[in-house]
C-alpha cells in the first residue's frame, strides 16, 4: 500500500487552525453584538464543563465506598514509593520490597497508637483534675470585675457553646466516617485499601499498562506521559509533606513535653496527621496544642507553647526543608487554600485531605498535554499549583 493510500490518524492533540468557512450567519446574528455572542459562546461552553464536572462529583460521592479507600491506597504507595524504590534499585526481591514496607508501615502505626493509648492512660485522672480546676478558674473570672456575669448567664453561655461544639463534633465525625456511618464500613474501606496498597506496590506498572488500553490509540501517548509526570508529583508532594510532618511533630511535641503541657505525644501525633493537609492543617493542629496549654498551663505557657509553634514551623520551613530536600517545593497559598476549603466542602476531612494531591495531579497533566511536552519528553514548563524548583545558591565571591 502506497503512502497515500495508507489511513492517517487524526492527532488529537495537535493544535489547528480554526477554519471559518463554513460558518453560518444569518441577520439575527448581524444585530447581536458581536461581544454578546462571544460571551454566550463561552457561557455554554463553561456551563457544559460545569455539569460535567458534577457529574463527576456525584458519581464520586456515590461510589465513596471505594473511591475514598482507592485514594488512601494511591496517597499512601506514593508516600512508600521512595523507600519502595530504593529497595529495588538494590536489588531486594519484589515481594521482599513489599512485605517490608507494609510490615514496617503497620509496625510504626501499631507504635504510635501504643503510646497514645499508654500516656492517656498515665496522665487521664490528672488531666481530669486540672479541667475541673480550670473550669472553676474560668468561672470566678467571669464572675469578677470587669464582666461580673451571674451563674445563670454563665450557665445559658456554656450550654450553648456545648450545643455549638456537640454540632461540630458530629460534624467532623460525619467527615471523618464519610467511608461509612458503622464500624463494619470503616474496617472494610481500611481492608480495602491496604489490599489496594499491595496491588500497586506489587504490580502499579501492571495495572497502568492495562488502564492505558483503555485510551484512544492516538492518545495513549500524551495520556501516558501526563499520568507519568503527574505520579512524579505526587510522590514529590508526599515525600514533602512526610518530612514537614516528622518535623512539626517532633518539634511541637517535644516543645509540648519540656514546657509540661499534658498529652504531649497526642498532640503531637495530631499534628503529625494534620500536617498532611498544607498549611490549614498546621494551622489548626498548632493552635490546639496552644489552646491546651492555655487551659492547663496558663497564659504564659500557651504564649511560650505559640513560639514554640511558630518557630518549629519557620525553622522547617526555611532550613531543614530545603537542606534535606536539595530543592524548595513552590506552592501558591492562594491556590492551597481554595482547594482545601473546597474539596472539605465537596467531601468532609477526606475532601480536604486528598484536594491537594489531586488538584496537583490534574494540574501537572493538563500542562503537559496542552503544552505539547509529552512529545519531547521534557518536564512542563508552566504554572502549576505544586511543582519542585531547582533551588538558588548563593554564589560566594572568591
């Protein structure tokens, strides 16, 4: 067959010029202005991506059952991949790589809820006699000058910011438990998800290939080299927040711990798991453990304990970060923010956890795909909301 007979695929990917023959006008188009029939031209365009993104979302929502442990899976490969890949590279048999880093990660979680379980045991009779304390303390403030409230109003004041915290504790637990409203769900979604962590851990390459078929022919190539760089991004992302994690935990708890501030290694395991969620988590996770030490240690304390915070997490921020890491993660506050608050919107504490890593994600593929460097292979060049950026070094004059 000659090379004209041959049947040439279209590239989809290829950007063309429009061709504007064959519009049709008629004289009820003379007369819009031209600036009203651009904008509804745009108007029905972005009402379709809306109602398409919808869809989406409802159908996430009502398959929460698997896609919500299908994340937990994804989110924690990427968080075992570097460890996982240095096995390999030393050459550890496959399934060794892999019982290791489920072993291990189950041991260190196993670990960490021992010693939460064991110091709340050790330090809950005194941290019971030190709320009653502390509530009888706030009473005879409020009681006093300047306020000189009654035991009436100060009755009608904390049954309704019981009512308010009882709201937002259901709340949270709706959040946390949106995998399920019986224990039976969450065990099942946690099953589920580490039978999903082994699957990848043994055979992701496997799994990608066979999703891969699943493309258009002509696309499979652009498709490929945009999940490829957006995993990248990923495993960037976790190895980023692991350490922003380790180092905020440690810090805050080990400051908690010196300053006497009670649950010590419960705060900071919270903010070990808060951490995870950029900026808004610290944020949070933080101000707990001041709050705490503002209740059971006093004001100067809980000023000492915000120092503390505020220094853990300037110092890793702008020292250990980059020192360890060899490159600064450049992240849009702007952008971080608005996708936590929306994906906690969209899906409760696990809508604020996986928003970022996905809007990283979908982000990095796009770029990749409009920007036409799948074909050359080369890293896109564009603005992204999480990308890691050669880090600047000081020139020293000789």
């Amino acid at each position: 067959m000659s090379e004209e007979q041959r049947p040439r695929f279209l590239d989809l990917f290829r950007p063309r010029p429009i061709s504007t023959d064959r519009t049709v006008t008629t004289e009820a188009d003379e007369v819009v202005p031209i600036g009203l029939r651009v904008s509804a031209a745009y108007a029905w365009r972005v009402l379709l991506i809306a109602a398409v993104i919808a869809g989406f979302i409802w159908i996430v929502i009502q398959l929460k059952l698997l896609v919500i442990p299908l994340m937990v899976g994804i989110l924690i490969t990427a968080l075992l991949w570097p460890a996982f890949e240095w096995m390999l590279r030393r050459r550890f048999p496959r399934w060794a790589a892999v019982a290791i880093a489920i072993i291990g990660t189950l041991a260190i979680v196993a670990a960490l809820i021992t010693l939460v379980v064991w110091q709340i045991r050790q330090q809950l009779d005194d941290v019971q006699t030190r709320s009653g304390e502390a509530v009888k303390d706030l009473q005879q403030f409020l009681m006093g000058d300047p306020l000189n409230l009654t035991q009436k109003q100060i009755d009608g004041y904390l049954g309704q910011a019981r009512g308010f915290f009882n709201d937002q504790a259901d709340l949270l637990l709706n959040g946390a438990l949106s995998v399920g409203t019986t224990a039976a769900h969450v065990v099942t979604g946690a099953v589920l998800a580490l039978f999903i962590l082994i699957c990848l851990l043994a055979d992701g390459g496997g799994i990608w290939k066979w999703t891969l078929r699943l493309f258009p022919r002509g696309a499979r190539p652009a498709a490929d080299a945009a999940a490829r760089n957006g995993w990248a991004t990923i495993v960037n992302y976790a190895r980023t927040q692991l350490l922003v994690a380790a180092i905020d935990a440690v810090g805050i708890g080990l400051g908690a711990a010196l300053l006497g501030v009670p649950l010590a290694i419960p705060v900071a395991v919270l903010v070990f798991l808060g951490s995870f969620v950029p900026i808004v988590g610290a944020v949070v996770t933080g101000a707990l453990a001041v709050l705490l030490a503002l209740v059971y240690n006093g004001p100067w304390i809980a000023l000492a304990m915000l120092g503390v915070v505020l220094l853990v997490q300037q110092f890793e921020g702008h020292i250990l970060q980059p020192i360890l890491m060899g490159s600064a993660v450049k992240v849009h506050p702007l952008a971080v923010v608005l996708v936590v608050a929306g994906g906690s919107m969209i899906g409760g504490i696990p809508g604020a956890l996986f928003a970022v890593p996905l809007a990283a994600f979908v982000n990095v593929a796009a770029v990749t795909v409009s920007s036409g460097s799948w074909r050359t292979g080369d890293q896109p060049h564009a603005d992204l909301i999480w990308s890691t950026v050669p880090r600047e070094r000081r020139r020293s004059n000789p």
